[in-house]
C-alpha cells in the first residue's frame, strides 16, 4: 500500500472518529455521568470498619454531646435519650440501633430540572460544589478580593453548564451584604435564580430558614409543590466539634425537618485540632457527632431525608493549618465515606479543598488524588469538589471549570472496565490481524466505543507540539478563561420567569439587580 493511500485513510479515520466525538450522545451511552456505582476503593478492613463502630457507640452512650437545646433535649429524651448530671446528652446503644431502622435511605436531591434529580441510594456518587469561600481568586495575577452576590450568581450559571458537576452548593460568601438575613436570603436566591441543578445552602436564624421557604413554596408553585420536590437542600453545622450542639444551627435544622427541606448533617472536625490527631480517633468523632445528629433528625420525623455528612479536616501539625489538600484529608475522608456505606446510609463528604492559592500544578495534584480516592470510596456525595483554593478561603472560576474535567477523568475510573462478549474484542482482534491494516485505528469497534468507551477533557491539550504550536499554545488556563468568558457573555437563565421574579421581588428585599442577571 503507498503512503499517500495510508495517509488517506489515517485522515479519513481521523475525520471520522472527530465527526462521531462532536456529534450528541445520549446521557447513558456517555463514556461518564452523574450516578456512577463507587465504592471500589475501601481504606479500612471490615474489622477496622467494626472497630470504629464499637467506639462510636461507646462515645455515644458514654460521653454524649454538650449544650444541646431544650427542643434537643426534650425530642431525645423522649426518643430514649438520657440527660447526664453532667448536662451531656447520651445515646444509648438501642436509641441508635432503633433510629438507624428509621433513617431514610432512598433519598432524592431533586432539581428544578428533573434531569438533575440525584438519587442517593447505594453508592451512586455525584460532584458538587459547597464552602464558604471569603475571597475570588484571580487565576492570572494571584489577586484576592471579596466575594460578592454577584460572584454567588455567576458561579451559579457557570455550574449550570458544566456536565460533570452535578449540583450546586453554595459557594462563597456574600461579603457585600453585611445584615445576617439579607446574606442568608438572597443567597438562596441567587443560587436557585443561577442554575436548574439541585442548590444547597445555609442558614444562621430559623426566621431566615421559613422567609427562605416562603420564596421557596412561590418558585415551587405552592407549599404541596415544594414538599414533593424540594430542590434546596440545608448544609447544617448542627455541631461544633468536638461533641458540641450549635444552638442557632439546632433551631434551624428543627425548621428545616418540619419544612419538608433535606439536610446535610455536618461535622467537620479538624484532626488535631478540634478531633483527634490520630486518623482513627477523628473517623470516630466524626461519625459519632453525625449519628446524633440522624438520632435527631429522625426523632422529629422519622424518615425525613438527611444525609451522613461526616467532613473530617486535617491539620498541618506543625502550624495547626488547616491542609486540605494532603493525602490524609483523602484517607479520612474515604474511611468516612466507609461509615457511611457501613450504615447504608446516603452519605457525602468533601473533597478538592486544595492549599495551593492557585490554579497551578499544586492545585491540580492535590485535587487529582483526593478527588481519585474520595470518587471511587462509595460516597454519594462529593462536596467542594470544584473551584477552591487556599483550603477553602479562595474560589476561581476558571478554576471550576478546569475542575470539571479532573472530574470526568475520576468519574471515568469510578466506572470502570466492562468485560463481556463484546469489550473483550476477538472479533475485532482477528479482524485487524488476520485481515485488516494491523492497527485498531479506523476500525467499526474504535469508532463505536470511542464516545462510551473514552472521557474527553475540554481543557486538556493533548495535540502534538507542532499542532500546538499552530493553534497559539494554548494552556488548560488559556481555554478555562475563553470557557468562563463564553458563559457570563451568553448564558443567563431564565428558569425562574420574570414574571415570577417580579412578584419575589415585590415581596422580599432582593439585592442582586435583574439588570445584572440579563445579557448586556
């Protein structure tokens, strides 16, 4: 064969095979998407995995949590709880046991957009974003600036494009509106206005929590409508570690059960500091904090739907920092994501909180394998998993974007390798040797997995140096910045009606102008 006719053929081949790449898959023929099975990886043993849940009763019944509310205290003590002399609330080993018979294990985080609707049963794993970031992050000059409601929103749209994301939680703190219930309201707002995926967010004051609902019950077509499908979900610090009720959290979780909203029940202790240094002992506290708060939770309403929220940080020894980008954060996190499996409990953990202040190699590496082991522990949930940096204090659009393809990359492996009749390829194999050119290239199996079989980053430069050369060097940043420039220029969504915002605006103080919500 000449080479000009193998030239032909390699270009025919590669215009192909880029036809079939650009052309639109179906959701689950894709090569990664949301709800992928997990849990190949498992740090601890099952005896470790037994161990830990002896120790988590014994804190329970022995030790209990401090400073719980007289709502708190009446609720458990009626469900079989003791109040110590000491005025530590207790769970006795059957009060756990008969809770955990109760808890709901089916839950659905719905969105505004059924297509978004996550279902967190078994260890169907979904990426998200979340944290309470103070600064955005100038991913050119390294510059940090408060975060504003309109940063909120922006995050929000950009979230909404981006398919290996699926769910927004709130991200970065409205540092522009300093009154507690105007931060706390309009960033629901913003949040719900910015994308049709499932939205979680927090709240400081019960009050906060039923004016948001309020605004909620409107978007959703009334309180029946909402209670259905609630597409907000409340992130809860219900403790403070280590084995502490926060009260205003407390009062706010008993709003949320009763107004129909999941919770994600979190405790994030930071190992050395306010859980145990050594990685065992945080997994014990953290999973014994969040097994009171489920006790709570399902003592209120039995079957309201909660998640296993167990956030366990880590320290820098050596300065007390936190370092939420090393390899312990990733062992932790997976050994909680364990617990949760353990329980069989819907459960999300963290991941992707990285130190570098930057999007720069740090950053990548420091996602790249807390976010491979955290993908593949079992969890349903990964939260923070996009855009942070500095350990939570910073947030980078373009960032959240590079992020979305480390993602897909880490779906992928969740996935794993099919073998059957047809991926184990003797046909093609004795098709290419024994009469084929020799290579796989061009063949009818290459082009008919290329999409199921292979995950595509958008930001990954994989051309030749030449062909890179030719299109200006572009660096994964370079693209990442065209990428978020495309969405604030051209996508601004209009789930929620103007109509219908007119009418939240003229019942609740809205600060984000509709001006800044619209394409100029």
């Amino acid at each position: 064969m000449s080479e000009a006719v193998t030239q032909n053929r390699r270009r025919g081949g590669r215009v192909a095979r880029q036809a079939i790449r650009s052309a639109p898959l179906a959701e689950e023929a894709r090569a990664v998407r949301p709800g992928l099975e997990s849990g190949n990886f498992k740090v601890l043993s099952d005896l470790q995995v037994k161990r830990i849940h002896t120790a988590v009763l014994d804190v329970l019944e022995n030790i209990g949590l401090a400073d719980a509310i007289p709502s708190c205290i009446e609720i458990i003590t009626a469900a079989g709880g003791v109040l110590k002399d000491n005025g530590r609330l207790t769970f006795p080993r059957a009060l756990v046991e008969d809770m955990l018979t109760k808890v709901n294990r089916n839950v659905v985080l719905y969105g505004q957009d059924p297509k978004h609707d996550m279902e967190l049963t078994g260890s169907k794993t979904y990426f998200g974003t979340a944290g309470a970031a103070v600064h955005m992050v100038d991913a050119h000059t390294g510059e940090y600036r408060e975060s504003t409601t309109q940063d909120l929103y922006d995050i929000a749209r950009q979230v909404d494009k981006l398919d290996n994301i699926h769910f927004f939680q709130r991200s970065v703190v409205c540092r522009d509106l300093p009154d507690p219930f105007d931060m706390d309201f309009n960033t629901c707002y913003a949040a719900v206005s910015g994308t049709t995926k499932h939205v979680g967010s927090s709240w400081v004051e019960p009050h906060h929590v039923e004016k948001s609902l309020e605004m909620l019950h409107m978007i959703a077509g009334g309180e029946k409508k909402w209670r259905e499908r609630p597409f907000v979900s409340m992130s809860n610090c219900f403790v403070v570690p280590p084995l502490k009720f926060a009260e205003d959290a407390c009062r706010c979780l008993e709003v949320s059960v009763r107004g129909g909203m999941p919770v994600l029940l979190l405790a994030a202790g930071q190992a050395g500091a306010t859980s145990p240094a050594s990685l065992a002992g945080a997994v014990v506290q953290e999973t014994a904090e969040v097994l009171a708060g489920l006790c709570y939770v399902n003592a209120i309403q039995p079957g309201a739907p909660a998640i296993f929220g167990t956030w366990p940080f880590v320290s820098d020894l050596r300065t007390g920092a936190m370092s939420g980008g090393s390899g312990e954060q990733a062992l932790l996190v997976a050994a909680c994501a364990q617990m949760g499996r353990f329980y069989d409990l819907p459960t999300g953990v963290p991941s992707g909180m990285c130190d570098s202040k930057v999007p720069d190699y740090q950053a990548g590496a420091e996602k790249g394998y807390n976010h491979a082991v955290t993908g593949n522990s079992g969890t349903n949930l990964v939260y923070e998993s996009a855009g942070m940096h500095a350990s939570l204090l910073g947030f980078c659009m373009e960032s959240l974007v590079l992020d979305n393809d480390t993602i897909g990359s880490v779906l992928r492996t969740v996935r794993g390798i099919e073998v059957n009749e047809d991926t184990l390829s003797l046909d093609a194999i004795r098709s290419v040797c024994e009469e084929g050119p020799g290579h796989y290239l061009g063949s009818d199996q290459t082009l008919s997995v290329m999409q199921s079989e292979y995950f595509y980053p958008d930001t990954g430069e994989r051309s030749s140096p030449n062909e890179w050369d030719e299109k200006g060097k572009p660096t994964a940043l370079s693209i990442a910045t065209e990428m978020v420039k495309d969405t604030m220029a051209n996508h601004h969504p209009r789930h929620i009606s103007d109509k219908m915002d007119k009418e939240i605006r003229a019942e609740f103080d809205i600060k984000l102008p509709r001006s800044l919500m619209t394409k100029g």
